[in-house]
C-alpha cells in the first residue's frame, strides 16, 4: 500500500491508486502501518505477558515500568492495548472480506445481468438495509454465542448489502461499455465477461469503500463488545477494555483512555486514507 | 441460397414500436465492400448491430443471414459462435472497445482458446504481423497504445479468429487524419488478400469514396439510396445524398 512503482507496465488499478494523494491521507496510510506493525509484533513489543494478572499491581497510573499503568486486576493496560489491536483488526479485516465478497459477487451479478435477477438480488439487499444495522448486529449478537467469530458474523451480515449496492451500480455502467459489447460479442460467456471484465473494472471504488469502512467496523466491534456481546473475557480487545474500564474514568483515567485512544486513532487513520483514495480516485481528476 | 456473406430482408429494428431503422435489402459477398453512410441518428449503427443480433430490447424482424446463420432465428451458442470466429465487429472507439485492466495479448489468447483456435501463439503473430504491429504490444495494456494502434488490434483480431466477414462501425472517425489513412489502409489489403466482406458504416464520405463497392444512403431510420458507389457519389439522386456530398469541406 505504501510502494509504487512506476514502470511503464502498471497495472491500470494500480495506476491509478496512490502514489498516496495528499499529507493528511499519507498520514492516516503511515498511522495504519504503525496500528498493524503494533499489532503484528505485539508478543515482541510488549513489554509484559497478555493475560498475567498481578492483584498486587492493580490500577497502578502510567509509569515508566507500565506506561499506560495497569488495570483493574493488574495486567498493564500497553500490553493488553497491543494485544487487543490484533482481535480489533483482524475483525476488521474478516469482517470486510466477507461482507466484500459475497457483496460484490451478488453485485456484478446483478447489475451485468440486469432484469429480474437484479430485482431479486436488490430487493434482499433492501431487506437487509431496512433494519437499523446496528439492531440488527445486536439481535444476532444476543442469539449467537458472545466471541469474536459472532462479532464477525453480526456486523458482517449487516454491512455486504452496502458492497452489492456498491457494485451493483458500478457493473451496470460497466456493462454498457463498449469492450463488454466487444465481449459479448466475441461470444465470451456471461460468467466470463463478469469475472474478466466488469469485476476488475468496478473493483476501485470497493477498495476506497473499504478502507473507508474499516474505521467503522472497528468502532461497531468495539460498541458490541462494550455491550458485552463480542469478545469475552481473558481475550484483549480495545471496546472489551473500554467497557470494563468505564466505571474508572473517574478515579482510574488511564484503563479507559488508552484503549479508547487506540479505537480513535485507527478508525480515524482508516477514514482519512479511505477518503483521500476516494479524492484521488474522483474521475474528475483522474480522467486522462 | 447466395453466396453474400450478409443478405439482409426486409429488415426492420424498433424500438418499443418505433422504427429506427428499416433496410429492405442488403449483401455483400466475399471480398465486397459495402458502407452504410448517413448522419448520427439516420439508424446505421443500429442496423449493423441488428445483423449479428446484438441490438438489445430491440424487436427485429425480416431475414438477416450471415455466413449462412439466420441471425433472427439462431441459437445463442450459433450466435456465439457466428459473433467470434467468422463475423467480427470493429468499434468506433477503439479504447472503450478494450478491457482496460487486461494486456492485449491475454485479450487475444482468451478469444482464440475461447473459439477453439489451435496453434495460437502461430496465429497471433501472424495476426500482428497482417495489420503492421510490433509483437512487443501484446504486452501492453489498452490505454499504453495508440488509437490507431488499438483498431488495428482490432483488426488483428478479427483475423486471428479466421472472421471472415468484418462489419466496421465508424472504424476511423475517433482516430487523427494520418492514423486513420493506416487503417484504411490495413482493411482494404485484407480484404483483397483474404477475400473479406467488409460493411461500414461511416458518415465519412471521403473514406468510404476510397474503399466501398457499393454504398447505401441511410436517413431517419430508411434507405434513400443505395448502388455503385462511384454512381451514388459522383451522381447522387436524392436530394439527401446530394447535401452529405455538399457538406464535404
């Protein structure tokens, strides 16, 4: 995400994402980088283990021996700040994988085919947009077991309808242009023409969407583990932290601030990167 | 049955009743080359999209038969096989015609696999060669070549899958002056080498007084005027055809 080279063999899609647009995108790339190095190397980098209560240490401010101090049973509040970065993305990342997947497969699907396909297709995906999809997260969060994988599944059931709407639009534009014609009209089949044609050309605006969205599922797995629905207990995750910690704030800032901090921080790197890809991406620009 | 490799009937294509284009009678045989020429909107495009079927929503009726498919009445997979390997259509705009995240040589090896051509690497370089490009751009993507580049990959093709009819919808008018003299040119060496029937459709009078047997004048969806096209030009009988000669700079 962060090299490009510039040959003249580039790839069109890589031609036309970054060189990293402007300073503020370029910033959120570089906090994304940290977030994920952070997260990656968390059992090296941290400096105690993940779950290693000390009722001795508890609730100890930040310090030079625990910098973001420790918690209510004494594990240290930087450690559990890494470790957590690791459930928070990977969440993040199985979350948008699924919704993107079976998003934009039933999108091409339906805006290349048109017809009642497309009417089948886009009436479920109204279905699913209907409900608030923070409700609907909860109902199947409060059914399912409590856990990440039910995190994954409740927020992913409600973001693919986004990605098919996406998607739907983008190939039914796609499939009036002209090389699909030529497509269609070298006699390649339609399941061809969709995975060859119009799946790679609609596929820049879903990556924008996605790094737009990743900040948003964060935050939505944090709200649900704050609800105590997502991950449980001795699991380190950054909403888990926040709720736990809350009852603190007043007396014990940092257990609640730290891990608080971190959601911020990385939905609000996802967010400024989506939104300068989507700047350098407009056509208005990027028309050559 | 004739020999043309289009015959068209009574030709009628509409558009939820309206008629766009109506053709009553239209061939052209092997090593012909027929234009179809009038302004935007006088239902040329229309009708050479109508004579491999690829006119959508439209409704059709008379005879079309090319390379001896009934084009009205075939099956999909006779549509298919007709669309790629014998009757091959060249775009006005030969970027939008390509697949812009696909090099051309994947494009070209995908179509010829696709309709079963053996020897492809033999094949495409032959291709190349027939229409005057360096190899070397099959390894490039559409927006890195040329649009005279980029028609005659077009071309290339149409060739390679062994077309043998060619229908041409406004091949040169997006290219400059100078390109579109090559690809006029590569048309009509082919078309004499390998006996090609070419129809075009063109508002481009100058072009097609260079490379057109016979000509057919299209206005409002009918013809106005149709034959040799040395006598339709030089000697136009309706008032129309006379107009598109005046308006030649």
């Amino acid at each position: 995400m962060t090299t490009e080279t510039r040959t003249p063999e580039t790839q069109p899609l890589r031609r036309t994402l970054p060189r990293i647009p402007d300073r503020f995108a370029a910033f959120g790339a570089v906090l994304i980088v940290v977030v994920v190095l952070a997260a990656v190397l968390a059992p090296w980098l941290a400096p105690y283990p993940v779950d290693d209560p000390r009722p001795l240490e508890r609730l100890l401010p930040p310090s030079g021996a625990h910098w973001f101090g420790t918690d209510q049973v004494g594990r240290d509040v930087l450690t559990r700040i890494l470790y957590g970065g690791r459930t928070s993305l990977f969440i993040a990342v199985a979350v948008l994988a699924v919704s993107a997947l079976a998003g934009v497969t039933l999108g091409v699907v339906a805006g290349y085919a048109g017809g009642w396909i497309r009417d089948v297709i886009m009436r479920v995906t109204d279905v699913f947009l209907a409900f608030p999809a923070l409700l609907l997260s909860l109902a199947l969060a409060v059914v399912l077991q409590p856990g990440v994988n039910t995190v994954i599944l409740a927020i992913a059931v409600t973001w693919w309808p986004w990605y098919t709407r996406l998607a739907a639009s983008m190939a039914a534009s796609i499939a009036t242009r002209p090389y699909v014609d030529a497509a269609r009209c070298l006699g390649v089949p339609a399941p061809l023409i969709i995975l060859r044609h119009v799946l790679p050309n609609s596929l820049t605006p879903v990556l924008v969407q996605l790094s737009l969205d990743a900040g948003g599922v964060i935050l939505t797995s944090a709200a649900l583990s704050y609800l105590g629905l997502g991950a449980q207990e001795p699991t380190a995750e950054w909403g888990l932290m926040v709720q736990q910690g809350q009852t603190l704030f007043t007396t014990n800032w940092w257990v609640v601030t730290f891990p608080g901090l971190a959601i911020l921080v990385t939905a609000f790197a996802f967010n400024v990167l989506g939104e300068g890809l989507r700047n350098a991406l407009d056509p208005r620009r990027a028309v050559k | 049955m004739s020999d043309h490799l289009i015959e068209a009937r009574d030709l009628r294509v509409s558009y939820g009743g309206r008629v766009v284009a109506e053709v009553p009678r239209l061939d052209v045989g092997a090593g012909e080359c027929v234009a179809i020429v009038g302004e935007s909107g006088s239902g040329k495009s229309t009708t050479l999209l109508s004579l491999l079927g690829l006119t959508q929503n439209a409704e059709i009726s008379g005879q079309v038969r090319v390379c001896g498919v009934d084009v009205l009445t075939a099956s999909p997979r006779a549509l298919r096989e007709l669309r790629g390997a014998r009757a091959a259509l060249v775009m006005q705009s030969p970027h939008a015609a390509l697949s812009p995240a696909t090099r051309l040589g994947v494009l070209m090896r995908r179509a010829l696999k696709l309709h079963g051509v053996r020897d492809v690497d033999r094949t495409m370089a032959r291709a190349m060669e027939e229409v005057l490009l360096d190899r070397e751009l099959l390894r490039r993507y559409p927006h890195e070549v040329s649009g005279g580049q980029a028609q005659r990959f077009a071309i290339a093709l149409a060739i390679a899958l062994g077309a043998e009819v060619i229908l041409a919808d406004e091949p040169t008018s997006a290219l400059d002056v100078t390109v579109q003299a090559e690809v006029v040119g590569v048309l009509r060496r082919l078309r004499a080498e390998r006996d090609l029937a070419l129809l075009l459709v063109s508002h481009d009078l100058a072009l097609v007084s260079t490379i057109a047997d016979r000509v057919l004048v299209m206005k409002d969806g009918a013809v106005v005027e149709s034959g040799p096209a040395a006598t339709v030009l030089a000697e136009p009988s309706h008032p129309y055809t006379r107009e598109l000669l005046e308006a030649l700079p």
